[in-house]
C-alpha cells in the first residue's frame, strides 16, 4: 500500500489518534515499510537525502525509524555547505521519531510534528525515480517530486 492509496482508505483520525486499534495501525505502517525500494527514502531533515532504513518500529505510542544517509540532494543555495557538514557528521545515522498523535501524512510523506520536523517520502517508485534523477545530476527535478511539493 501506498500513502496515497491509504490517505483514501482511512481518515487522519482513524491513523493517528490516541486511541486507535494497535494492531490496525502496525499493520498498515508495516506494510508500508515491507514495500520499500532496497530499503530507502527520501527524508529531510536538517537536510534532504536519499538514505537507508536500518530498522523501524511501530509501537503503541510512537513510530521510530532509524536512518544512515546515503545520498545528500543539494538544493543549490548557500544553504548547502551547512547542509553538507550536517549530512557529513551524521554519516553513522541517527533516529527519527514521533508520536502518533503528532504525525500526519503532508502530500505523500509521512510528516512530524512540528517540534520534530522531518518529512519522509517511503513509496518505492518515487524513490527510485528521485535515485534515478540525483545520480543523472537533476536535483532540482528531484526535489521537485520531495520537498518542493510541500
């Protein structure tokens, strides 16, 4: 299932408030992350990257992925070379995560709250075409499909 096919199956209440059937929830947000493309995203974050889920977990209060970068998308302002030492330093990975009741989809990404601030596109075929177009040097293209959309 895609975020979009489970946008139109489910209400944002039926997903992400305090009070929904567990197993309901880890089923639909497992299946979403048993599908993805060689196991990677497109996540920003303090950046924009292509990088690999190393694991995940969807407990009854929160969602928690663990992230190493793979791929940094340069957005072409003087803003990167602070991006770039931010995506450097976190080479080993780091963890993402957020309570249920703050999350939300924003367009076809999964988003967090507001205090945690990372977006992150999990459908594999849009993955694999932002992979496509960073490694042809399009990366406006790329994030035209990611984080130009929201």
């Amino acid at each position: 299932m895609t975020i979009s096919e489970i946008k139109k199956k489910y209400s944002h209440s039926d997903l992400f408030s305090g009070n929904i059937n567990f197993d309901l929830r880890h089923k639909i947000f497992s299946s979403l992350f048993d599908n993805l493309f060689e196991s990677k995203v497109v996540i920003h974050d303090r950046f924009t990257c292509i990088a690999k889920i190393e694991r995940f977990e969807i407990l009854p209060e929160y969602f928690t992925v663990f992230i190493v970068p793979q791929t940094f998308i340069p957005t072409g302002t003087p803003s990167d070379k602070r991006m770039l030492r931010a995506f450097e330093r976190l080479q080993r990975g780091w963890e993402a995560s957020c309570k249920w009741e703050h999350m939300s989809f924003a367009d076809d990404c999964l988003c967090s709250s507001p205090y945690a601030c990372w977006l992150m596109w999990i459908d594999s075929e849009l993955v694999k075409k932002v992979e496509s177009l960073v490694s042809d040097n399009k990366f406006d293209d790329a994030l035209n499909l990611t984080m130009n959309k929201i």
